[in-house]
C-alpha cells in the first residue's frame, strides 16, 4: 500500500515519523503516534490514512477500510488513500459502496490519471472487478476462510474442511476454500484428491504462487509432475508475476 508522497501539515514531523515507523514494521510504536497526532488533531487525514496501512499491516482488513473511508472523507482528493481505499474495498468486496468518492475525485482532478484509471475500471469492469489481476493478487476477505484456516493450523481437518465446504456451498467456488481443500487431502494422503483441488484454485486464481507450490508438493507425492508442470506452463504464458516459479516446474 502506498504511503503518502506528500502532504503537508501541523503536524508533518510526527506524520512522517509515524509512516516511516510502519516501514520499518514497528507497528506499536507507529500506532502511538497516530494516536497522539489524531487526538491533537482530529481531522488529520494523512494520519488517518497511516492508520489503514497500520491496519492493513496487521491484517485488520476492516478496520483498515474504515481509516481509509475516514480519511478520504476528510481529503476527497488525497490520491493515496483512494487508492489504498480501493484495495481495501477490492479485498472486502464493497465497490459499490466507495464508487462515488472515485467518480467525485475524477470529476474534479481530471489531471491525476491514477485516480482516472481506477474510476474507469469501477465503471467499466463492474462485478467483474473482483476478478482482476489486482483484485486477485489482493484476496478476498470471508471471516469463514479465516475461521477455516486457523482450525486448519490448529490440525482440525475435519473442522477445517466443514468450514472450506460451507465457503463453498455460501458464496460459490472460492479459490482459498479449494486450496485448503487441497491442504486438507493432502495431508489424509490422498495425493491425487489434493492435485484435483488445487488446480480448481488455480482455475479461480492463477496468481497466488502458494498454491502452484502446493499443487507440485502433491503432484510429486503421486506421480504427476508432469500435469503440474503443464498447469504451471498454460498460466506462465499469460501471468508474468510467475516468473519467480520458474526454476520449480522444470522437467
């Protein structure tokens, strides 16, 4: 998420000590800052707009949201937290809900072609913009994946699985409930149910190169490197960011 390029106020020296603490990951000491700086000045939306990356560091995608909102209600034309609003409405799906303070900024800053292009991908794109690449490379949000995930590494499988299947049965296939899925087969050894699964995930999101690791752990585990290796090719051809992985899918 990007920090503020420039925005200058009272408060500028505890600002910037307060973004670069986030940089630095010292999360608690960022946060006592912002809380000072905000409590001195209430309508400080850089601060604010810190306090979403702080969140977003934390993986607290809500509370994230709401500092962002809260910031660009102060600075309608504060393009870094638009943008980080936009990837916190991408990760919890609530497009619509933000899409005026994007029509707004556009409307009156016509000049900043990073607020045009995503103007224009909300009113392009519509429902399928939570299947774009940045979308994707971002997640999405579901408590229940959360919930899964964590019984998962607590080693409820059974748990864990009822959890990924009701993601499924609720909100329609989903990349991270077949993907822990697959997690869940593979360690009942059932090889080739976890290649099967992983490569569903991969269908819904051919971006997250965890589960390409894991489709090839499985595919060694029963034979079939060779069809982990084709997967990895068709997609390789159109995602870039795969690159990483080359050296893994060699025959």
């Amino acid at each position: 998420m990007p920090l503020p390029t420039s925005d200058v106020d009272r408060f500028e020296k505890e600002n910037i000590r307060a973004e670069e603490a986030v940089a630095a990951n010292n999360l608690s000491e960022a946060a006592g800052i912002l809380v000072r700086i905000v409590g001195n000045d209430p309508e400080n939306a850089r601060a604010y707009n810190t306090m979403g990356i702080l969140s977003w560091s934390r993986k607290n995608w809500i509370d994230a949201y709401t500092m962002f909102l809260k910031s660009v209600s102060l600075k309608p034309d504060y393009t870094d937290a638009l943008m980080n609003l936009f990837d916190a409405a991408l990760k919890l799906r609530k497009i619509p809900e933000v899409a005026s303070w994007f029509e707004n900024a556009a409307a009156a800053n016509p000049t900043d072609q990073e607020i045009a292009v995503l103007w224009d991908s909300i009113r392009e794109q519509g429902n399928g913009i939570y299947q774009s690449r940045r979308a994707l490379a971002i997640g999405f949000f579901n408590p229940l994946i959360e919930e899964a995930k964590q019984e998962l590494d607590s080693g409820n499988l059974y748990k864990a699985m009822e959890l990924f299947l009701k993601v499924n049965d609720e909100n329609g296939p989903d990349p991270a409930a077949y993907c822990g899925l697959g997690i869940i087969s593979y360690y009942q050894e059932r090889y080739n149910d976890a290649v099967v699964l992983f490569i569903e995930s991969i269908k819904l999101n051919p971006t997250d190169p965890d589960t390409f690791l894991n489709l090839l752990d499985a595919a060694n585990a029963c034979n079939r490197k060779d069809d982990a290796i084709t997967v990895f090719q068709t997609y390789r051809k159109e995602f870039e960011e795969l690159q990483a992985l080359d050296n893994y899918f060699q025959k």
